[in-house]
C-alpha cells in the first residue's frame, strides 16, 4: 500500500473509531446511569452471575478466524463465505448447549430465576453470529463509518427500550433485553448499510489456513474471556448478588473509558500495522508514537476518574452505590495500564507470531490464578488487588518478546510512559485529598475536584513539557486536521 494511502486509512480510521466509542460510551453511560438509579444492586448482581457463559460462548463463535482474514491481504469470496457459516453453526450449538446447561448454571448459584435469564440473553450468541464478517471486512478496510452508526444505533434504540422497560417494572429484564435488542439493532444496521452477502460455498483449506493463524487467538480469546468474568462467579457464588451487583457497575464503569481507549488503539493500529509488518524499523517507530500518545490519555483519564470516585458515584448514581467506590478506584488503576497489552499484542499478531501471544497469555493466567484463590479465600478486598496485580504484572510478561521481535525491549518501553503516570498520579492523589481534608456536600465537592484535576495535569504537562500533551493540544486546536494526525502517528 502506498504511504499516502496507509496514511489516509490511518486518519480516517481513528477520527471514525474515536467517534464511535464517543457516541457509544456516552450513551452507554448515560443509560446506565438512569438504569442504575431505576433497579437494585442485586438485579445487576442476577446478569453478571450468567456473563461468563455468554462471554465465552462469544468467543468460540469468533474462533479467532476473523483476526487471520485481517491479517490475510488478498481474501476471496470463498474465505468469507466459509468463514461465516462455520461463525454461524458455531453460535447455534453454543445457544443449544447453554439452553440445556440453564438448570446447571441456576443450581450452582442457588437461584432458578436464572433458568430462563440465561436462556434469553443466550439469544445474542446466535444475532452476533450473522454480522462477525461484515465487522471484519469493514475492520480491513478501516472503514468504522458504517461501524459507527450500527453500534450508536444499537446502544440508542436499545438503552431507550431498557428506560422503558424498567420504568414498567421489568426489573432484571430490562437488562436482558437490553443487550438482545443492542445486538439486534446493530446486526439490522450492517446487513442493510454493508452489502456483503455470503455464498453457499465452503473451502476446507480456506478453513485450515485460517484455524492454523485463529487457534492460538480461540485459546487466547477462551482464557482472556474466562479469567475476566471469573472474579463474577466467585463474588456470586461465594458472596452475594448485591456483592456482585457492586462489581459490575464499578467493572462496567471504570472498563467503559479504558475499553473506549483501548479499542480505538486496537481498531486502528492492528490494521493499519499488519500493512508495515515486514519493517521492523517502522513497527517500533509507530508503537513507541502510539505508547505516548494513547498512555498519557489512558493515564490522565483513569487516575482522575479514581480521584473524584467517591462524589461521583454518590451523586450520579445514588448513595445506594456507594460501597462500590473502593472497588471503582482500584479497577480504574488496573485497566490504566490495559493499552500496553494491546499494543503489544497487535506486535505479536502482525509478525504472525500468535504462538508467543498465547505463550505469554499462559503465563499471564498461570500468575492470576493463584491471586483468585487468595481473594475467593480471604476476600473480596484481596480479590481485587488481586486484579490489579495481575493487569499491572501481566503488561510485563505480553511485552518480553516485543524485543525479539522489533528490538523494543520491556525496560525501554516502562521509561517511555512512566514519565506520564506521574503527570496524571500526582494531579490525582492532591485532588482526591481534597475529600479527606474538608468536610463539604458531594455535589460542591464533585464541582471541586472536576475543576482542580485537569488544571493540575495541564500545569504539570506544561512545566514537564509533555510532548504528548502539545501533540494532542496541537489536533484540538486544529480541529482534528490530517497534518496533525499525521504528526502525532508519525506515519512516514
């Protein structure tokens, strides 16, 4: 590909991704809060309880095989259309066998209400199913315009039904259909605006060439998924649904901004890399730009949010949400640090070396599993530094054979972004002080830390000379115009 072209892709690409995880997480926020204020703890508690099943069920549908028709520069027909109806056959047996394992999963947690919770929301695996290879060829193209209104129209029209339907007392199944009706939407919206339609053909080789590349990332994917949602078995299986209800919403809410950064950097630069993945030299230019930049922005947004956690869950959700702000903190300090598995990761599969990727991820698990065991043992406060733990201890281990593989070693790496850390953790301890120090309402308190928190960070950003900060100052104050883009990526 042309450089102006990979440029142009790239700009494109990000302005787009920035915007859909904009309008999404906004509305997502915005809904749940409302949802939050309309239904109890414990309700949230009942849909985290069943979210592993439907996670990972969603990762065997994917079976990594989208990732290699990414990684693949010239797909045909045939590699789509094989791809999609083994994604779809894959979705209908996961829905069969969570449909017959419902009783199981209700006995295990001692509560069967949940027989016909799982069984609905499992609908999702099969709606999912339909619309994995139109993600995947408009994620190749870096076309995230058309991704764009399909996820904003589905979190619109499904946070409003949820609103309703909680208004009129459906309690726990407004969140079930809300994530049904979201998945629905979204599905209506690529099938009608991506014209793509599968053929009634099927490739056996097709399938064995991507499997080859895809199984590694299914292994990845399944443990990624299991080890994620394994904190909400044992807090519902050893705790309580209230308990847990706390988790989810402080899980749900700090994962939005770091997902929302993380999936932007993962979007855009798995793509847009896997066009330069045989220049090593400009693999590390790029990644060392994308550290920087992505860091200081995950940095400064995650510690502020920790800062000001305790005002802003009282006031915006409620004081019934309250015992949650411990938890909210810590999590937002674990997933600061989640942009550096990402591009690390985006190294590994660009150089098509997915066995060092799940060799990594083993040992990343091998390292949390113990720390679950202490938490399930001596509680939930242990679990979830526990979390933090392993987030923090796991970008060390995805990062070692970065250095192999384009000469960016763990050490240089750790100097590139620790620098920023400091920029947002000192803004951020002095803020949060100002709610142990004085005694004042939640809402003056919020008003106070929202203002002194960014005013810190962009003094300190100016008397450091944060390149990162002048760079992302620079495309503000442009209005996000391509030669800012282009600097701040260094795409060349």
């Amino acid at each position: 590909m042309a450089e102006s072209e990979l440029r142009r892709k790239t700009v494109k690409g990000f302005f787009w991704s920035s915007l859909e995880s904009l309008l999404s997480q906004g509305q997502g926020i915005i809904f749940g809060i409302f949802l939050a204020r309309m239904l109890s703890p414990d309700e949230f508690g009942l849909v985290g309880m069943i979210t592993i099943f439907i996670s990972v069920s969603q990762v065997f549908v994917d079976s990594g095989l989208s990732q290699s028709l990414i990684r693949k520069q010239n797909c045909t027909t045939v590699d789509y259309s094989t791809v999609f109806w083994v994604n779809l056959i894959i979705g209908i047996v996961c829905y069969v066998i969570i449909w017959l394992s419902a009783p199981l999963i209700a006995d295990f947690y001692g509560n069967m209400q949940l027989v016909s919770l799982t069984r609905v929301t499992s609908i999702s695996i099969i709606i999912g199913s339909f619309t994995l290879i139109q993600q995947t060829i408009l994620t190749k193209d870096v076309d995230f315009k058309t991704l764009t209104k399909s996820s904003t129209t589905g979190t619109f029209v499904s946070g409003v039904s949820s609103l309703i339907l909680a208004y009129y007392g459906f309690g726990v199944w407004s969140l079930v259909w809300r994530s049904i009706i979201n998945q629905a939407v979204r599905t209506a919206v690529l099938w009608g605006q991506h014209r793509w339609k599968p053929v009634f053909s099927y490739s056996i080789p097709s399938l064995k060439e991507h499997f080859k590349f895809g199984s590694n990332i299914l292994i990845i994917s399944l443990m990624a998924a299991f080890y994620k949602n394994l904190s909400n078995l044992i807090i519902g299986k050893i705790y309580s649904e209230r308990i847990l209800g706390y988790y989810t919403n402080a899980d749900q809410y700090s994962m939005m901004p770091s997902s929302a950064i993380t999936a932007i950097t993962n979007k855009v630069t798995y793509p847009v890399l896997a066009e330069i993945q045989n220049d090593n030299l400009k693999l590390k230019a790029n990644a060392n730009k994308i550290i920087t930049n992505v860091m200081y922005v995950s940095f400064v947004v995650m510690f502020g949010l920790a800062a000001i956690a305790e005002p802003l869950i009282g006031v915006i959700l409620g004081e019934k949400w309250l015992p949650s702000v411990m938890i909210f903190q810590a999590l937002c300090i674990a997933y600061s640090i989640s942009p550096m598995h990402v591009i690390n990761q985006n190294i590994m599969k660009v150089k098509g070396r997915t066995d060092l990727f799940l060799r990594t991820e083993i040992a990343k698990y091998l390292i949390f599993t113990p720390l679950l065991i202490l938490g399930a043992v001596f509680g939930i406060t242990i679990l979830i530094a526990g979390i933090v733990l392993f987030y923090w201890t796991g970008f060390i281990v995805g990062a070692l054979y970065s250095k192999r593989l384009i000469g960016y070693p763990v050490f240089r790496q750790f100097l590139d972004f620790l620098p920023l850390s400091g920029v947002a953790f000192v803004p951020a301890i002095i803020t949060w002080s100002i709610g142990i120090v004085f005694t004042i309402s939640p809402v003056i308190l919020l008003i106070i830390q929202f203002i002194t928190y960014p005013c810190l960070v962009v003094a300190l950003s100016y008397i450091f000379r944060v390149p990162a900060f002048f760079e992302i100052k620079d495309i503000l104050t442009n209005k996000l115009t391509v030669a800012n883009f282009l600097k701040t990526f260094n795409l060349n």
